[in-house]
C-alpha cells in the first residue's frame, strides 16, 4: 500500500519543485496597461517591421523627429531645429545637447550615423526608404558585393553617402530627389539613433572583412535608448514592462510612470481580459466579439478607417507561372471581374467590423488633398460585355486559380462569396485553393498564382507609401503589372519639389491602378480599439499609431460606460 | 538493473541523433521561407544577409554549423523567428512552465482516474459505473478548446473565482490544470476500469477473501496492483505529452509554455526551434518510456527488465 502512494508523493514533489522553478514575483499593476496579440518580434531598430515592434521602438528610442500624439504630425524630437535647403535636399539637423541615453553618454550625430550606416551594412525589411539618401543605395549594393567577395572587391567608402556628421551636435543629410515627407521618415523607427557603445559587447567582427554583426539580445532589458522609457521587463510570450525614463529629455511631457503590454493570444482571452478591468486597451478587438460589441452599440468601441486595403492581387503578366498564356493578362478580364461582385453583402456578412467596400486602391479620405476617384464598382452587365468583348466563352478561365490562406476563416469565408458571385454574375467558374500562409507568401513572390487576397497599408504619410509598391521593379509588385508610363510618373513625382504638382502625378499613376486593376479593391481596412473613456492619449488616426509617451488613465474620471474596471 | 539502464540510456544519443536528421529533412524541405514577415518582401539583399547570419544559406551550410553546436555546447542557436531569442532560452522559459502545469495536471488525471476506474470497476453496471463511464465518454470526446474556453468563461470570467489566464501564482494553474488533465483521467479511468474488472474475477481475489481479508484491502491493495499495469505503459507517453505543453490550452489561458512553440515554429518556419522542441520533445518521451520500463519492475517484481525481447 505504502508503496502505491510514492508516485503521487513523488509526483506531488516535482510539482512543487517545479512550480518553484516556473514562478515569477507578481509585480504591481502598471500605470497604463494594454494587450498586444502576439509577443514583439525583434526590439532591433534596424529589422523590425511589425506595428508593436515600432510601438515599443517608440517608447524606448527617439529620432531626430518624433510624431505628435495626438496628430502624428512630425515634431522636433533629438533634433532641436533643421535649417532645409531651398531646393528640399540637404536637411542639416541641429541637435539638441539635453538629449541623452539612458546610460548618461550625450546623443550626438555620430550614433545616427552609425545606425543609419548598419542599416546599409545589415540590411533589414525597411533598408529601402534609406535610399533617399545619396548614394545609399549604390554604397549598400557594393558593400554586399564586397562582402561577397572580399578578395576581388574593392570595400566602398562610406563617405559617398549623404550622410555628414559636422560636429557631435550637427548632422547633414543629402537625398538625391526632394522627398516632401521627410520629416515623417525621420521620427520612424527605421531612422532611430542607436548606442554603439553599449552594443560591443554584442558586436562579432568577421576577420575577413571586418563586417560586425550584433547579437540580436542587445535588445534585452538593459537595452541603452534615448526614449521616454527604459525596459524593465521583457518576458517572451507573456509582458514587457517599461519605466518613466529618468534621463529623456522631454521626461515632463511623459504621462504614465510604467506601462505594461501583455501578450495574450487567444481572442476570447484579450477581450476578458478587459471587460475584467485588467487591461487599459484592446488594440485589435477580436473577430469572433467585434460584430456583437457593434450591435450593443458599445461606447468604449473607436471604429474608424485603416491605412489602407483589401483587394485582390491578379497576376498581370502575359504568361502563368507554368508557361500557359494568362486569361487575366488581359485588362478587360480584370475589370469584369473587378466588376463581377458586390462588395455591400461582403462588409456586411463577413467580414462585420463596420468596414466599408472599396472601389479603389488608396482610401479615399487619408491623404488630405489627394483626390481619388472612385472605381469599378458592381457592374455585372457591363462585366458580361467585357468578358465577351475579351473572347471568354466558356465558363472557365484556363489555368486560373484562386489562393487563399488557411489561416484566416473570414478570408476564406469572403473569398467563398466572391467565388459564388462570379459564378451568378458572370457564369465563370473558378476553384479555390486552400494554402497555409508561409507557403501563400511563398507563391506570391515566386509570381506563382493567379488571383489572391492581399493587404496593403501604408507606412508614412504620403501616397507613395502605397504607389510604390507597383513600380516593375519593386519586390512588393506581386501582381507582375508593368507599365513604362505608371513608372515614368512616379519618377517624376519623386523629382518634384512642389508639394501640389507632386499630388497631381501621383493622383494620375493612382489613377492608372484603379483603371488597369492589377489589383482589385475589395474594402478598406478599419482600426477598432478598445478603451474606457478614463483612457486618454490615444488618438484615432487612420495610421493605427499610438504614442505610449502621452498615454495615461485618469482616474478621477466617474465611467459612464464599458466594463467594470 | 544497472546494465539495462546503461544500454538503455547508451541508445539515446544515437535515436536522438536520429530523429534530429529526420526532422531537420523535413523542415529543410518544406516550401516557404522563416525570413521576411507579412505583406512586405525582403530584398534580396536583406534576405541574404538575415540567411548568412543564421548560415541557413544551404543545408550543408546549416548542418555543418547548427549540429556541431548542439553536440559540444547544448545550444540550438537562435531562433529565426524571433532574433533576440536563442532557442536555449525559449526552452528554458517556456519548459518549467509547463512541466509544472503538466504535472499538476497528470497528478489530478491520475489519481482521480484511477479512483473512478476502480470504484466504476467495484460497482460494475451500477449507476456509479454508468455516470463516471459517461462522464469519461463526454470527456476523452469533447476537444479540449472548448473546455477550456468554457472553464475560462465561467469560472474566471463570469463568476471571477480564477483569474483570467496569464502565469505567475497557483491559482492561475487550476484551470488549465483541470483542462489539461480532462483527457488523461477520462482514458485512465478506462483503462483501470477494465483491468480491474479482470483483475476482481481472477482466482487470487477469491483466494484473499476466503482468507478474510476485507474487501477494501484486496481491492486497494491487491487488485490495483495488478489493474495498474496498463495505466503505467500508457502514463509514460501521456507524461511526455503532458509535460511538454498543449496548444490549445496555453492558447486559451494565455500561458507561456513550451506547446505553443510547437505549432507557431512551425508555421513560422523557424527551423532552429523547430528542432529544439523536437529534440526536447523526444528526450522526455524516450526518458518516460525509461522510467515506465523501470515503474513496471517495482510495481510487479515477476517483470524482469533484462530479459530479451
């Protein structure tokens, strides 16, 4: 009998053996706390492209600008004042001497040099909006040669870049076109400044070629910044806590003294979390409790516009990706399709978070002054007449396919009425091919699909964030869409200085994707936030951009509404 | 006993190296690539500067690199995924975290299924028998994220008795701890169920109460004994599931332990971590197969661990 009991004992044992070794401290509950869906991916200025990588870069980094809380329009962050030549492309920023890093060294030119030099040294997602700058790109392509091959090629100096430090205070920037945005690309994380002294010890020197790379654990708790916040706290998977830094030289203007993101992945888990008073915001409000939360008519739930689209993706090139001509190649295919379904049931069915169908590539209202004129919209008359015009007869298109991602139900769900839209309104017959999304990614750069749902949003706030994606030669034009005349448009816009004439290029190269429909518009992407009405700092800009330095809870608000936190 | 062991023990390596080259085949294989995140591309040169760092440019290049390290310095390298992470520390976090949820969750399976088993076994056809076996039905049937959804729903969210997921004290352990262990008690309570009934007609039983001993004795002491033999070959797999985390379970109550990382590094194509919760998946199960070999010689001593076969 005795012995019958030593596994339970035993097991009773480990567990407490275990439960000591898993546990943490339980620490008090932040001033500000908000749930982000999946755990940051990378804390290193220079490789991040996720919304709450850059949400965190934020808190922790500043650039020479920094973007307004409450606008998000650029303001004078490191930099105190920039003097801006008359033709729009030399930018020497004078720097402000109060600014320091968290470890007490002042913040001076050379640590933006040093970053914005790693960038083209170690290239990462965003590398490319550093080719502004004169001579970035030609210098990032022969160092990667070099790099290559060391032996046969020459290292190139890094002076043929634009990028000057006059003394530890100044800092000269020379782009090779006028870029009326630049501003804004200056409080993006990409352009942060970055400690290199604290980084040696994560430096490993290539003997060859005397390349450095950084250990990716830099980023740790520790991590040296020049931002409103150190980081306290980074456990993977579940928090990161940050603290009022007391060394930002904007320290007065920062609200809240700790704030914590928690990573909770599971729906219904984030949106009890909340209604349980435990989290301050809900930045992404589930799927499966959005549509009911609407029809309560819930205060606490900010719906507004995205920045930027659903659409689907149609490869344009004269020949699939097997060497079968391609149906969609032809412009008229395209449209009658654009023009097949009814987006309204779409919206309203589906996809239920208040978004709105979309006739065109760039939403309408995100660029002030920038004029869109609406698309295709349903048309299935007209799609008949231009299928029949194009020589489809049968109720086929050979060799085309539609690509959906298994990971997503409301997609597969939205293509299915797509599918069964077509088939009512245009007799057409397409199949659907179901594809785990990494292997989706694959086939899409690989150019290997036919038609595809695919999203877009901007990074900056200029329409070029999104025109640029469809030049013949970015690696972002999935559709394999060429045309010379899109392209010498954008050139030229890129060229102009004049903000006004610069808008009415790109109106006219916008213009040209919405006709040609390489991609077809489907619905614009909402935001929709979750937050008590004692919450304040968090604008409702279309950008989904929160600036954690202005946020705090007021609690000596009285709540009306939402929750019981 | 000591030369079983050593034999034993002396072909982990060899499976282990095994089944690393298997696995490494198939994610070396697998379409799709672990640089480069959502909508935006990588440029080239990016993508090759992020493949030369972590020498994934080709599998000779990554066996020649990542095997080396993992023999002579136990480190799987960094994860691909997530660059400021080495796998060693993405274990390291996550596997306490879930051995002990495991084991407070095996724990409860165990003895709650064997107590059921047993008592379903005494009382065979009776209304005890019906329920528990109904019970056990509903529970080995229903998939564990809906329990879990709905423990969490009623317990933490409607009536707040637990807290909403999240890892840290031992009450947040309870709920998961129940889900989790739904499944093993539901197929342990079986499997005792039906060896004890053979066990309660077998002649030594009728031997030992017409010797007058009572009827709790033989059948805590005497049966269950021999009723647990099944239950012990079965623990060894179910504690190496168990203790190296559910999906589903650390999803719905947000817990950072190893079992999600088995899917996500999968569908990230994270092929370092991929390896690393393989490796670590296969050691527990070839240690719990051990010790079950080892269980089975002290529960009953006519099994001879030496003997061939």
């Amino acid at each position: 009998m005795l012995r019958l009991l030593v596994i339970p004992l035993a097991l009773l044992i480990l567990l407490a053996g275990a439960m000591a070794w898993s546990g943490s401290a339980a620490e008090k509950r932040a001033d500000f706390t908000f749930v982000s869906i999946r755990d940051v991916y990378t804390l290193d200025t220079n490789q991040m492209s996720y919304l709450q990588d850059f949400r965190l870069a934020y808190c922790i980094w500043e650039g020479l600008y920094s973007y307004d809380g409450m606008t998000l329009k650029p303001i004078p962050g490191v930099a105190s004042s920039c003097d801006v030549s008359a033709d729009k492309r030399v930018f020497t920023f004078h720097l402000r001497p109060e600014a320091v890093w968290s470890n007490g060294d002042p913040v001076t030119a050379h640590d933006f040099a040093f970053a914005w030099r790693r960038m083209l040294e170690s290239p990462g997602e965003y590398t490319y909006l550093h080719y502004y700058i004169k001579g970035a790109e030609p210098y990032l392509q022969a160092y990667q040669a070099y790099l290559k091959d060391p032996q046969h090629t020459p290292k190139p100096d890094f002076k043929t870049v634009g990028e000057q430090v006059i003394d530890d205070h100044t800092f000269k920037v020379t782009l090779s076109d006028p870029v009326t945005f630049f501003f804004d690309l200056m409080a993006f994380p990409p352009f942060f400044p970055l400690n290199q002294k604290s980084m040696e010890p994560f430096a490993k020197r290539d003997p060859v070629t005397g390349n450095v790379t950084y250990d990716g654990r830099f980023t740790r708790p520790g991590v040296v910044g020049n931002g409103p916040f150190i980081m306290t706290k980074w456990d993977f998977k579940r928090r990161v806590r940050l603290a009022k830094s007391p060394s930002y030289w904007d320290r007065a203007n920062v609200k809240s003294n700790s704030i914590e993101m928690v990573v909770v992945e599971d729906p219904l888990g984030q949106f009890l979390r909340y209604e349980a008073g435990e989290v301050d915001w809900l930045p992404n409000v589930p799927s499966d409790v959005g549509p009911e939360l609407i029809a309560q008519h819930r205060e606490d739930l900010r719906l507004f516009g995205g920045f930027g689209s659903y659409f689907l993706s149609c490869m344009s090139q004269p020949k699939l990706h097997n060497g079968q001509p391609n149906p969609l190649a032809d412009m008229r295919v395209r449209q009658a399709l654009a023009m097949g379904f009814d987006r309204e049931p779409i919206v309203k069915n589906v996809t239920r978070m208040g978004e709105k169908p979309a006739s065109t590539y760039i939403p309408p209202d995100i660029f002030p002054g920038f004029k869109v004129e609406p698309g295709f919209t349903f048309d299935p008359v007209r799609a008949k007449k231009l299928l029949a015009e194009a020589g489809i007869t049968g109720n086929r298109l050979p060799g085309v396919s539609f690509l959906v991602r298994s990971s997503s139900p409301v997609e597969a769900n939205t293509v299915q009425s797509i599918v069964n839209q077509w088939k009512a309104n245009l007799g057409l017959d397409i199949d659907i091919e179901l594809i785990e999304s990494k292997i989706a990614r694959q086939r899409l750069n690989d150019k290997d699909y036919e038609i595809a749902i695919a999203d877009w949003i901007g990074d900056y706030p200029d329409p070029s964030t999104f025109t640029d994606k469809y030049r013949s030669n970015s690696v972002n034009n999935d559709s394999g869409w060429v045309n010379q005349e899109y392209d010498s448009l954008l050139d030229q816009a890129q060229k102009e200085a004049d903000a006004q004439k610069r808008y009415a290029l790109l109106e006219k190269a916008n213009r040209m994707l919405d006709v040609e429909v390489p991609i077809i518009p489907l619905y614009y992407i909402t935001n929709q936030y979750l937050f008590r009405d004692n919450v304040r700092g968090i604008n409702l800009s279309p950008r989904n951009m929160t600036m954690l330095k202005g946020v705090w809870v007021d609690h000596d608000e009285k709540l009306v509404s939402g929750g019981n936190g | 006993m000591a030369r079983f062991l050593a034999w034993r023990l002396a072909q982990f390596p060899l499976i282990l190296a095994i089944i690393y080259l298997i696995t490494f085949f198939f994610v070396w294989v697998a379409p799709g690539s672990p640089f480069g995140q959502g909508e935006r591309q990588l440029n080239k040169d990016a993508r090759e500067a992020l493949e030369q760092k972590f020498h994934a440019r080709s599998a000779a290049q990554f066996l020649e690199y990542y095997p080396k390290e993992v023999i002579f310095h136990g480190d799987f390298g960094p994860s691909m995924q997530y660059a400021e992470w080495s796998v060693n520390d993405i274990l390291k976090s996550a596997l306490p975290i879930s051995v002990a949820l495991g084991l407070f969750a095996l724990t409860i399976g165990t003895l709650l299924g064997v107590l059921i088993g047993t008592l379903a076994a005494v009382y065979r056809g009776g209304l005890f028998d019906w329920t528990s076996l109904s019970i056990v039905l509903i529970g080995i049937s229903i998939p564990s994220f809906v329990t879990a959804a709905l423990l969490l729903s009623i317990f933490a969210g409607a009536l707040h008795w637990f807290p909403i997921g999240g890892w840290g004290s031992i009450r947040d352990m309870i709920l998961p701890g129940i889900a989790l262990s739904l499944a093993p008690m539901a197929y342990i309570a079986r499997l005792t169920r039906v060896s004890m009934i053979d066990v309660i007609s077998s002649d030594f039983v009728r031997t030992a109460r017409a010797k007058g001993l009572s009827r709790s004795i033989v059948i805590w002491k005497h049966c269950l004994r021999n009723a647990f033999l099944p239950v012990l070959s079965y623990l060894g797999p179910a504690a190496a599931g168990t203790l190296t985390g559910s999906f589903v379970v650390e999803k719905v109550f947000s817990i950072p332990g190893l079992g999600q990382h088995f899917v996500n590094s999968i569908q990230n194509r994270d092929r370092t971590l991929i390896l690393g919760t393989v490796m670590v998946y296969s050691l527990f199960l070839l240690t719990f197969n051990l010790l079950v070999d080892i269980g089975y010689a002290l529960v009953d001593p006519r099994v001879d661990v030496t003997a061939k076969g």
